[in-house]
C-alpha cells in the first residue's frame, strides 16, 4: 500500500546515497587539531533552533570543557553533507540528526556506524489552519505539507498516519521543505496540515493554527528514532577516545535537560542562540522546558535499539527508500555509547 504513495525509486535513492560519500565541506581541520592536542572534535549538525540551543547550553555549563573537548559545531541546511563530511574525514561525527538515509547509504557500501541516540521521541505535532479539520483522521482526501518524499518529515507522517488507521494512499503530499516551511505553509492555508515543532504551541492561536487531535508525534509514534547520531568507520577506528568522550558531553546535556534545575539556563541558552527576546520567545522556551521534564525525549542511555532501528528500516523498505533491511550489527556501534556513559 504504501509503495503507492512515493515517486522515489530504488534506483534514485541509492543514486543519492552514493553522492552522499563523496560530498564534503571545504575545511582545513587538521593544523588546528594538532594545536588543540587531540582534544578537537569535529562536530557536524543539520541546522536547527534545538542544536543550536544545545551547542550554546553546553557552552554555558562547561559540559564540553568537562570532558577536554575544544569544538564549534558546523551547521548545514543540506543534509546530505552530513554525511559525505564523515566520510571524507573534514567532520568527526554528527551526534544528532535525522538519520533514515543512513541505511541505504551502508546498503551502498558507505563505511558508517550509528552510535548514539539522541532526541528519540519526537518534538513535533501536526497543525492545521483550517477549523473544520479537528483530528489525524480528517486528513484522508487532503493535502499535507511534508519534506522531500522519502525524508523524515514525509516518513513520519506516513507512520503517524498508519497508526491513526487512516491509508495514506488518501493522502496528497506536498514537498513544502522544512518543518519552519511547512508551519508557513500551514498558517498561509496553501496546505491543509502539516507537522510542526512543538515550541509555536504556545503562540498557535496567534499564528491562526491548531493542533490535531492524534498529532502528537510523541505519543503517536514512540517507535519512531528521531534523532541519532552517525560516523564513519574511520573515525571510529583512529579517534574512539575522542568519541566516547563526545557522546559523554551530550549524555550530560541531556540528563541536565531532564533535570528540575535547568529551566533559567535553557531560557538563556535558547534567547542568545535564537536571537530571541519577549514574552511570546520565553514561553515557547519554557512550553520546551516542561516538555523535556514530561515526556522525557533523550535517549538518556545513549543507545539505539535494535527494535527502533528495525522499525524505520521496515518503512524505509515499505517506501522504496532501501531494497532490504539490514542486520543491527551492519548498521549500528553502540559500544562507544556504553563507554562513554562510563565516564559520567
């Protein structure tokens, strides 16, 4: 049913996967690294408020000094540099990202490892514009915003949609872009739904949107991995200590996140990374806040596991974006995970 719903073709998606490892970023990394005496880690993340807020609190509370690391985070807009920047060695590791493309990318022959969880739970809802749609099951015959087909943003719609018991083949997806061009999409009406981010639930009414009933991505599809974080092969065999203690930096973030002391600092993280100010920018800051005290999305073990990845290799096979699925062991290292909780 669902191989109906996307134009992506096998052959398409492992076009792109192989364009992935050669990709790369114009950066001159190893002098500095020697400077920093092996304590530089070469972090790469898609572009987004979250990561960004996390680089700045984890600045602010010393979580990378803590374990001797010298970093400044790279942002990208296209994600397939993520991963062609650890392949080609300029990047040491993306700790956090979407990564549905990474299977068939090591189907292709990609030498890459998933190594941590991140966010696993998601941070989005599904929003409408228009008043006569109140729930996921009135969405069948309308237009949803989405991502590229394929993509995390249309993946998890479609999953969403599974578990609500609406076929997806009734749906129209619209390859908007992001979730940020989707909300716009949303509150123009040029799209009847669309996911969002969970921080303009404070300002909805504002904004002239609503969320659905069933929306929660959260609670809708907890199955679903979010976030993790990838590297090559290479990198793990050349820099494991400066890995493991990467991972142990994040694995500190997210328990301070979880914790009832952190609420004033992510405020301030959040306003000087974002630029932000004013009462509607705190609120959404604090909706945040009380939304990592609740639900809990970290993977605070670091781990991915096996039943997670099996779930979206298993719709990734179902939309055509990988031919088969592949052993946990071929994709995944959780090793260094294991290690680094050690140091905390």
């Amino acid at each position: 049913m669902i191989d109906t719903l996307t134009a992506i073709s096998r052959r398409r998606v492992l076009a792109t996967a192989a364009g992935m490892m050669a990709a790369g970023l114009p950066l001159a990394r190893t002098a500095q690294a020697q400077q920093d005496n092996g304590n530089r880690v070469n972090i790469i993340c898609a572009a987004g408020n979250l990561t960004a807020t996390f680089d700045e609190l984890m600045n602010q509370q010393g979580f990378y000094n803590k374990f001797k690391l010298v970093t400044k985070p790279v942002y990208v807009s296209d994600g397939s540099k993520l991963l062609g920047s650890l392949l080609n060695g300029e990047m040491d590791i993306c700790p956090l990202a979407g990564f549905a493309n990474i299977f068939p990318a090591v189907q292709r022959g990609a030498k890459v490892k998933l190594v941590n969880g991140g966010v696993v739970l998601g941070q989005q809802t599904v929003v409408s514009g228009k008043p006569e749609i109140k729930s996921i099951k009135d969405l069948a015959g309308k237009t949803i915003g989405v991502g590229s087909l394929g993509a995390q943003l249309h993946q998890t719609m479609v999953a969403l949609l599974l578990k609500k018991g609406v076929d997806p083949s009734t749906v129209t997806f619209a390859n908007i872009g992001s979730s940020a061009d989707v909300l716009r999409a949303v509150a123009a009406k040029t799209v009847d739904a669309g996911p969002s981010q969970i921080d303009v639930i404070p300002n909805a009414e504002k904004l002239g949107i609503h969320q659905l009933e069933g929306g929660d991505m959260w609670s809708g599809i907890p199955e679903y991995p979010f976030q993790g974080g990838f590297t090559s092969e290479q990198t793990i065999g050349g820099k494991r200590d400066l890995l493991v203690r990467t991972l142990a930096a994040y694995a500190t973030l997210f328990r301070y996140l979880v914790g009832p002391d952190s609420q004033e600092a992510f405020r301030a993280a959040r306003r000087k990374a974002l630029s932000g100010s004013g009462e509607d920018f705190d609120q959404a800051s604090d909706f945040q806040w009380r939304f990592f005290q609740t639900v809990k999305p970290f993977a605070l073990d670091l781990v991915l596991s096996p039943e997670r990845l099996a779930y979206i290799q298993d719709l990734n096979v179902k939309l055509g974006v990988q031919s088969e699925a592949l052993p946990y062991e071929k994709v995944a290292d959780m090793s260094l995970a294991q290690e680094a909780l050690k140091l905390l």
